[in-house]
C-alpha cells in the first residue's frame, strides 16, 4: 500500500473517530492488532451497551468500486476472528455486539467529504 492510500485512510479513521463519537460512542481501540489481524475501531455505543467492530473504507472516487465493495468475505471472517478473540480476551461474552462499516467518501475537487455508517454490516 502506498503512504498517499495510508494517509487517505488514516484521515478517513480520524474523521471516523470523531463521528463515532459525536454519535456517543466511547472508542476503546484504533487499529487493534494481534496475531489473527486488525480492527480499524472498536468502541462502545452508549444507546444500548453494545461493543461495536468498525472497519472503515475511504475512497476519492469509485474506480475500484464502493467502499463497501471492498470488504470481502475474506476480509469479513478476518475481523471476525480478530472480534471473537477480543471479546475473549477482554471477558466481554456478556455484552452485545455487531459489525459497522464507516465509507468516507472525498471529493477532492471542492475539498469536501461525506460518512456513512452502516449498522450490522455483516
């Protein structure tokens, strides 16, 4: 992956971090990491005490498809993995959970973006 693609997402997470939270969401991890693979965001929704898994997705235009698009079934089983080991390592069996998925969308001709956030992705 490119730096440019790096600094595109890692800007699309940061802008992703901020919304969640505006929403109520407390972030617990960015970018949670082990052996199985990462979680761009983890966070607890205030409404209903859910521990919610958030890959975000950013893209300039749609050439390679929807952000969306771009999580594969590979991809999914990976967070997953990653989801359940987190759940077990941090005793959380007890608490809801689900899957969102941020696509942060630019536009670099007027310098703007847009977010979606799309509850119980997968």
């Amino acid at each position: 992956m490119s730096n440019y693609n790096k600094d595109i997402g890692n800007y699309g997470e940061n802008l992703s971090v901020e919304y969640l939270s505006n929403l109520g969401h407390e972030i617990i991890h960015r970018n949670f990491k082990c052996k199985l693979g990462e979680i761009d965001i983890i966070s607890k929704c205030e409404n209903n005490n859910c521990i919610c898994f958030t890959e975000v997705k950013s893209r300039y235009n749609n050439l390679y498809g929807a952000p969306l698009e771009a999580i594969t079934y590979r991809k999914i089983k990976k967070i997953k993995a990653v989801a359940e080991f987190y759940i077990i390592k941090n005793n959380l069996k007890d608490l809801d959970f689900r899957f969102d998925v941020i696509e942060v969308f630019f536009n670099n001709v007027n310098d703007t973006y847009s977010l979606k956030l799309t509850e119980n992705a997968f």
